[in-house]
C-alpha cells in the first residue's frame, strides 16, 4: 500500500490521505466583502470530491484591512462564517478534512488581484484600498509605503488572529494555518531584511519570532485542543543576509512548544530574487526542518504521483502539498491512487465510480 494514502492523526482529526490541496488566493470574492461565494464552494467541492485529504483554504484576512486584494476572503463578521460553512459542510460530506490559512498581508496588502484588467501595484484608498502595516516602513518593490506598526497596532493583531480563529471553529473548520511566509506580515517580522526595529520584536531571533510566537499561542489558546494548529514559513529566502532554513528551524521548535501541530514549508517571497524552481525544489527545506521533531508538509513543483511517494519514502516530508497541478487537475488524488496502485484507498464519488482510474476500455 501507497504510504501516500495512509491516514495521517493530527490531535483530534484523522485526515484521510497524505495529499493536501496547497492555499491558493482565487480573489473570487465579487462583493469585496471577503464573502465566499459560489465560486469558492465549487472550486473547493470539486477537490474535495477529488479525494484531497485535506484542503488548506486560501489566505483569507483576519480583518479588511489585512486580506491581499479587497477581493480576497475573510472571517472577521458571521457573514463570512455563515458562508464558509456551507462549503465547510459540503466538503466534510466528500470525506477531506478541511484547514484555513488565516492572514495579515503587511506591506504586500492593499494590491489589484494578478488578473485585474489593467490596473496593478496597490490599490489606492479612493478604489477601495487601506493603509498597510510593517515592521518597519520599507515598501516591498513596486508597492506603496507601509506604516511602521505600533505596540497597540500588534496587540490588536494578535487578538484579531485569535478572533479569526474562534470564527474557523465557528464554521467548522478542522485546523487552522497561520500564514507565516511569502513575505506577509508575519514573516515580515521574521526577516533581518525587512525587521529593523529596536523593541522587543525586532533585532535577534527571539525577538524577531516574537510576534509569530504571540499569534499562536493566542491562538492555541482559543482553538479546540482536539484541533490541529499549522504554521506555513518560507524557510529561505534565497538570498545573504535573509531568514535562513537554520533560523526556520529554531522557529519551528519554538512553534511546536506553543502547540503547533505540523510546519508548511514554502519558500521566497519577501524580496525580489530569482528563486531556482525545479520539480520537488523545495523538499529539502521541508526535511531540515522536520529535524525539529514535527510534522511538516513538502510543497512546490510536486506534480507526479511516483515523486510524491518519494519525497515520503525519503522521510522528506509526511505529506504533499499540491499547488498549480490542482488547479489544472482537480482530481489528482485519484488519478494518483490508480497510478500507486492504492485504488482501494481512493475516495470516489459513488456517481464517479464509473469514471474510475484506469478507465474501463470497454464501455
Ligand atoms: C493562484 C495561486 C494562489 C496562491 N495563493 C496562496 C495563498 O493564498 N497562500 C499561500 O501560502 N500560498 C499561496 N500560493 C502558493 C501555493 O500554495 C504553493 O506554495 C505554490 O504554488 C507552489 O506549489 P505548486 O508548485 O504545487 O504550485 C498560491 C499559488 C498560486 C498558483
């Protein structure tokens, strides 16, 4: 039997599979209300039929002020927890656990989404943007200057993750991931490049981890105890002087004492540079800092079912995130599981069953 296929106990929760769906932003929120809508039930519905074990709902802003784009979702009213549940339950009913990757954009906040018919960089406060926060007021390339953060600015980050969170629970989510990489606020914090404060969380690693640390234990303390915590951090920064993958495992050590449950290793994102992608090109992040002695998540140009299997099999990783090859695929799992010869294990739809991996030549 395909380990890829093996059931995988977070506290409470048994995920079905290896194979989480990787957040991916769908800037689908037509109301910029940061309410998922239909888009959003049928995008997640179709991976969670798709045999996913557990799907990471993308980036989705604690507060307005902290999504990505103004159409991206949110969980800071009961609207927004009213209709996450709907596509929570539909979901739970294919079989897939479901996560969300609870956010604060920083500096990279207050942007057009990728494909917004010509306009980018930051949307200015006239067209529905905000003024965004930073460890210091360094603006990413490109983008409007942030405002350095203030004490009373971080404390009402801190307790608006965990209200964030308590709304996750709310909707019946499984887990929550703190997004913690690609240079948004969190990681921001944690980088020598971009933290240049003085106080208490800037300067070494302690202190630049401070306000990381201070989310999830915040949030671990309002999150069911049955429930798993994940964290997702950039483990380099592909270039001198960045977080580098040794700090990324203090962290993670640090995180785990705060009860996090299991690390998303990804990479990049907060400063410009040519990052060296190739298929699988990040695993080796993800088996350093499984040296700290948690569950972690390889993710990044993972695309075949045989490499996916391998990067468990090398003890790189106790499960594969799926990005892009979802998008294009939303089914792979069960594609996967026929190629692994585990078909016993995949989770098909009854109305599918006659579509199944290898498809019958006959019919
Ligand atoms: C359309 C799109 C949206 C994304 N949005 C997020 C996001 O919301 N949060 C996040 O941590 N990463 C996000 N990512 C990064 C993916 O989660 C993943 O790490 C990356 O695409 C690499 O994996 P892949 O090669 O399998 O696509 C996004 C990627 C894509 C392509």
């Amino acid at each position: 039997m395909s380990s890829l296929f093996e059931p995988l106990k977070l506290r409470g929760i048994t995920v079905p599979n290896r194979i989480f769906l990787a957040p991916m932003c769908q800037y689908k929120c037509t109301g910029r209300d940061g309410i998922p809508t239909d888009w959003h039930l049928v995008h997640y519905g179709a991976r969670a039929a798709g045999g996913f074990g557990m799907l990471i709902v993308e980036a989705t802003g604690i507060t307005a002020e902290a999504r990505i784009t103004p159409w991206c979702c949110g969980l800071w009213n009961d609207e927004q927890v009213g209709a996450w549940r709907r596509i929570v339950d539909f979901c739970h009913g294919q079989g897939a656990a479901m996560a969300v990757q609870l956010q604060h954009a920083g500096r990279k906040g207050s942007v057009y989404r990728e494909f917004e018919p010509g306009r980018s960089g930051s949307v200015p406060v006239s067209d529905g943007g905000w003024a965004t926060i930073a460890p210091s007021p360094i603006p990413f390339p490109g983008l409007g200057a942030p405002r350095e953060a203030t004490a009373e600015d971080l404390a009402k980050v801190i307790s608006d993750f965990a209200a964030a969170a308590k709304r996750a629970d709310a909707a019946g989510f499984d887990a929550v991931e703190l997004h913690a990489a690609h240079g948004y606020l969190l990681f921001e914090f944690l980088s020598p490049l971009t933290n240049h404060r003085s106080d208490d969380y800037g300067g070494d690693l302690a202190s630049r981890a401070r306000l990381l640390l201070e989310v999830a234990e915040a949030v671990r303390a309002v999150w069911p105890a049955d429930k798993p915590l994940l964290v997702r951090l950039s483990a380099t920064e592909w270039t001198d002087g960045g977080f580098s993958v040794a700090e990324a495992t203090e962290v993670a050590g640090w995180l785990k004492e705060c009860g996090v449950d299991l690390i998303d290793v990804s990479t990049g994102g907060n400063v410009v540079v040519k990052i060296p992608s190739a298929p699988g090109y990040q695993a080796r992040f993800a088996a350093a800092v499984r040296t700290a002695g948690l569950p972690v998540s390889a993710v990044g140009q993972i695309t075949d079912p045989v490499q996916a299997q391998e990067i468990l099999d090398a003890g790189q990783a106790d499960v594969v995130s799926l990005g892009r090859v979802a998008l294009r695929e939303p089914s792979w799992p069960l594609r996967a599981a026929a190629e692994l010869d585990a078909d016993a294990m995949a989770r098909y739809p009854d109305s599918y069953l006659r579509g199944r991996w290898p498809s019958d030549p006959i019919w």
